[in-house]
C-alpha cells in the first residue's frame, strides 16, 4: 500500500527557482532561490525537521 506523505513541485519562473511543498502537518509552503539547489536544500531542510 502507497501512502502520499508529501508533494513538491518546482518551477522557474523569469530566472527564479520556486518549490512548492505541500504536507498534511504542515499545509502549503513557497521557497524561492536563485538556483535549483537553493530551493532543494530549503525543501529538504523542512522535511527533515517534519518527519524527524
């Protein structure tokens, strides 16, 4: 059985890297970067405090 503990999608928009995060805990969340691995670690860093 699958269960959908997360969704994220990202974007560049007009040179601008934006991940959208959304969790059941923690509702709709937007980071924005300059680069792809900006937004990825701000993701990544909120997952981690979530689910920990």
């Amino acid at each position: 059985m699958q269960e959908t503990i997360c969704n994220i999608e990202f974007e560049n928009e007009d040179g601008e890297f934006v991940a959208k995060l959304r969790t059941e805990m923690g509702g709709l969340r937007e980071y924005t970067g300059r680069t792809f691995e900006e937004v990825l670690n701000f993701v990544m860093l909120e997952l981690e405090e979530e689910f920990a």
